[in-house]
C-alpha cells in the first residue's frame, strides 16, 4: 500500500462527545466526525430512577453512550474520508481520565444490568466526580505516616478524581457493589477491551492511566499491599484479585479489531489497536512535540499542562510523574486547572449569554486587571500545585461599575494567574520550561484567552494548527501500534514529526504564534501578586 493511502484512526472521548478523526501519515486529515453522549454527564439524576437527586458532587456516564457515540464518530468519519476501511493501519484511543467503572468478568459494566441499574455508584464516575473526598483523606493521611515512597511522584498528594479514592467510595458507601464487581477499570481501557476482546486476565491496562491516576509505576507496580491494607482490607483485596490484565504503553499493540466490533464500526477486522491513553496526554504528540522542556497546554473543559523532562525531580503539587508516561525516553509531568471551559461556560450561562463571542469582545476592550476585578479559578477545585478538591472559586473588587464583561475578562485571568503559578512551581522545581504550545478546541475558539495567557507568562504561546490535538495524538498512536514495518518510519519521533509537526511553508501546517505585549506587564504583575494573596487568604480559610 502507498503511504499516501495509508490512514490512522483516532478515537477521542471527551467529557460531553466522543471525536474520530481519520488522518494520514503525512499529517492531511481525511476524515472527522463528531458525536454528543446522549446522557452527557450525569449529574442531577439516574435515567433509571428519574426523581431522586444525585448528590452534588456526582458526575456519573453512561458507558453505551460510549459504544452508540463512537460507533457514529467512526462511521461518519470515515465516509467523510471517501477512504476503504482497509487503508486504515491502526486505531488509536484516547479518554477522559480517571474515568472508571466497576464491571462484571465478561467486561458488562454493573450499571447495565437490572439489579444495579439504580445504584449511582455502579455507574462510571467521570474524571469530576467529587464523591470521594473523605476516602482520599483518609489514603492520604496512611500514605503520609508511613511515608510511603510513591507520593514524591504525585507532588505528596493523591487526588480525590483518581482511581482508588473512587473505588474505596463504593467500598464505603455501596457494599453490593463493591462485592458483585469484578472488574474495576479504566474507562479508557474497557473501550480497548471492547475492541481487542479476550478474557479479563488479558485485558490491556494502559500504563499511562495507571501511571498518573492509579499510583502504579514500571520500576514498582502498584503500592505495597500493607499500604492498601492499612487504608480498607478489601481495597487490598480489590487490587489483589479484581484487577486483572496486563499493562501496555500507549503506542503498543493492545490487540487487534474483533469481527463484531469492526462489523459494528464499520471498519477492517484485525486492525491493530494501540493502548489507551488520557486524553490530555495524546494532546502532546498531537501537538507535534516530541522534545523535552516544552509545556504543552491541552486546554478544554479542564486543562492539562503537560511536559517531557531528562530527569525525575519531585515537585509539590504535581499531579504526576511517569517515566515514559507520555513520550518514551522521558519522565512525563502532568499538571493541570480542575475547571477551565467549563467555568468560563458557567459564568456565559449564569449571566445570560447565549455565546463566549459578545463577551470576549466586551472584554477585550477592558485593560489589564479588570479595572480591578480579581477571581480565583478554583470553580472545581485546585488541582495544581495545592492539590485540593475542596477548594472554591471566588470574584473579589466589585464595584457598582462593574459588568458582565469585567466578570469575564476576570476569570480568564484568574486561569492565567493559575496557570503562571504551575510554571513558576516547576521551574522552582528544577524543571526546564522553555517554549509553550497550546492546544485543544479553546484556543481555537477563545483566542483572547491565549493572548492574556502569554502577556502574563510573558513569553510567547504557539497555538498547534489542529483543532483536534488529542485526537490527533490518538490517531498517531494508532499509527504507532501498526508497528515500524507497516507505517514506514524509523522511530517514534519521526512520526510525530510527519502526522503533527508545523511548517511554515504550508498555511494548513502553520501555528499562530502569541507574543506577549509589554505595554502590560506591569499591570498583570500587580494583579498576579493580588491573586496569590487571596489564593493564601482562601486556601488557609478551607484549611482551618
């Protein structure tokens, strides 16, 4: 087959849509499709018990929105492609993460059966669910006194959206469903099993999600059992006994396409399907970096912040470290901002807009500092560096004058000031920073959001030219997957460099570069400094 024929599929489930992308080896899209869950998030009430409240902290998924979402992405995109499924060399796929559920043996999520139809803790908990406070306290405090080792590679904090602070809720809360699950895993990893088949004992685990949200590493695997015993004895016996399967890096064959899912699909059975990857992490070699010091910016709902480093250095607040958890060849960082899109949505919504455009307008002709208006972005809690849930957003320097348009231009740049604060934890960490590539649909779509993020890093931010960075970066896993012999290229370097690298000699290939405007920078100084201060005076308020 001519390489020019050949195509990757990527696969990228967001928090409200699942994306296919169909691309070639040399970085032409064919093919994309896009497709809403028709639940979204769950978050007000079961389907299967219309009436009664989930509490206020649940963010829950439908697991067959998933499979119908997907199925009519991939369909869709690759008529679009005007592509044979058999040009298609490898699927890759990417998730929101740690989105979980418990299933049974045979892979059939609890929640779709009767008897647990009606149990919200049956049912996959997205990234956001916030149910698991106390359970994350609780591993945290055991980990703290027994000093247990792994925390330096979490920044000392484990957090209340990864995986065993989920599991033990359900341990505590629900203890039905606690017994009657027998698998718990990533959703990430069930939709790979869903397309490689096989028994629960060779499920392919992704090493990435289990590296940044499951506290497992290559060198040690999962804690030590007395850890998991000291927190709940059947946490232990959860990771003894109903985590099976075998773990596989993004970019590795996981398996190959089975004939129903390829008939369901639409697509060639036995095609190669690499691991699963976060979705945030596939934003990177989307963004065609495939070099240490760079901080890629997956920016969407939340965001993640994301850099490849020659070295291991423990920084506090981090939200994990993996060696080879991004890229191979380099320890992978992952911070991020727990609410971003979606805040600024919140606030489009509570005011009554029915678009970002009219307020990003207004807001734009503010000057710097929101004539004094100053918000913390912790609308979802704190992620980066003070690793706290429990933490809430706030708007400060109100006045009779102020309107909608200052209320905007505020919370962007409370996300700037969030964002700031990241960098300067990491270089203080020892870690090189030296370029910024954004990435992402809002980028896209907010670009004043871009330019106040590089006026108060004061450094210039490249914007990647496609809109669909992790879908991009799923699609070249996928390529990856088929292995050196079919995609034709030397190294894993090489290809990011022909599916996702930039050229300036092609309009289609080129980003747009941010510079940071000095005429402001004295003034987002100020405003910075009052930010950190209410971030202090509000952090230590939750504390106490």
């Amino acid at each position: 087959m001519e390489s020019r024929a050949k195509t990757a599929l990527g696969i990228d489930f967001g928090t409200e849509s699942v994306r296919a992308l169909l691309v070639d080896l040399h970085g032409t899209e064919r093919g994309s499709a896009v497709v809403r869950y028709s639940h979204g998030q769950i978050i007000d009430e079961l389907p299967t018990d219309p009436g009664k409240k989930l509490p206020a902290d649940f963010a829950l998924q439908h697991p067959q929105d998933w499979m119908d979402s997907a199925t009519q992405a991939v369909r869709a995109a690759v008529d679009k492609s005007g592509r044979a499924a058999s040009d298609i060399i490898g699927i890759g796929v990417d998730f929101t993460s740690c989105t979980m559920l418990p299933t049974f043996a045979d892979g059939r999520p609890l929640c779709l059966s009767e008897q647990f139809a009606k149990r919200p803790l049956a049912w996959p908990k997205l990234w956001k669910h916030h149910g698991a406070k106390a359970q994350a306290d609780r591993m945290n405090a055991v980990a703290h006194s027994r000093d247990e080792a792994f925390l330096n590679r979490y920044g000392g904090t484990i957090s209340l959206e990864w995986f065993f602070p989920k599991v033990l809720e359900t341990i505590e809360n629900d203890a039905e469903t606690a017994t009657a699950a027998e698998v718990w895993l990533e959703a990430g990893d069930w939709f790979v099993w869903q397309l490689v088949g096989g028994a629960a004992a060779e499920l392919p685990r992704s090493t990435c999600q289990a590296g940044y949200k499951a506290l497992w590493s290559a060198e040690e695997g999962f804690p030590k059992p007395g850890f998991f015993e000291a927190v709940h004895p059947q946490l232990a016996e959860v990771v003894a006994k109903k985590m099976p399967g075998r773990f596989v890096a993004p970019g590795q064959l996981a398996g190959h396409l089975t004939e129903a899912m390829a008939q369901a699909l639409g697509l060639k059975p036995g095609t190669p399907v690499s691991a699963a990857v976060i979705d945030a992490h596939a934003g990177v070699p989307g963004a065609g970096a495939a070099e240490a010091g760079v901080l890629v910016m997956v920016l969407g709902t939340s965001s993640c912040h994301m850099l490849n480093a020659e070295q291991f250095r423990p920084v506090q607040g981090v939200a994990g470290i993996v060696k080879d958890g991004i890229l191979p060849g380099y320890y992978g960082y992952e911070t991020g901002q727990a609410a971003v899109g979606d805040a600024f949505d919140w606030l489009r919504a509570t005011l009554g807009h029915e678009n970002h455009n009219k307020l990003a307008g207004e807001a734009a002709t503010l000057p710097p500092g929101a004539d004094g208006v100053r918000s913390i972005d912790w609308m979802n809690g704190c992620r980066t560096p003070l690793m706290n849930g429990s933490l809430t957003g706030s708007f400060t320097g109100l006045k009779l004058r102020h309107g909608a348009a200052h209320l905007y231009r505020a919370l962007l740049e409370g996300s700037a000031f969030g964002l700031r604060w990241i960098v300067e934890t990491m270089r203080n960490g020892g870690l090189p920073v030296n370029g910024f590539v954004a990435t992402g649909g809002l980028p896209h779509h907010n670009p004043l959001i871009v330019q106040i993020y590089a006026d108060v890093l004061g450094e210039p931010i490249s914007v990647h030219p496609c809109q669909y960075g992790p879908a991009l970066g799923a699609a070249i896993l996928g390529a990856l997957a088929a292995g050196h012999d079919v995609n034709g290229f030397a190294s894993s370097a090489s290809v990011i460099e022909s599916m996702a690298g930039t050229r300036d000699d092609n309009p289609k290939r080129r980003s747009r570069v941010y510079h940071p405007n000095a005429l402001h920078r004295q003034a987002f100084q100020t405003a910075y400094d009052d930010y950190r201060q209410l971030t202090q005076i509000f952090a230590e308020r939750v504390s106490v």
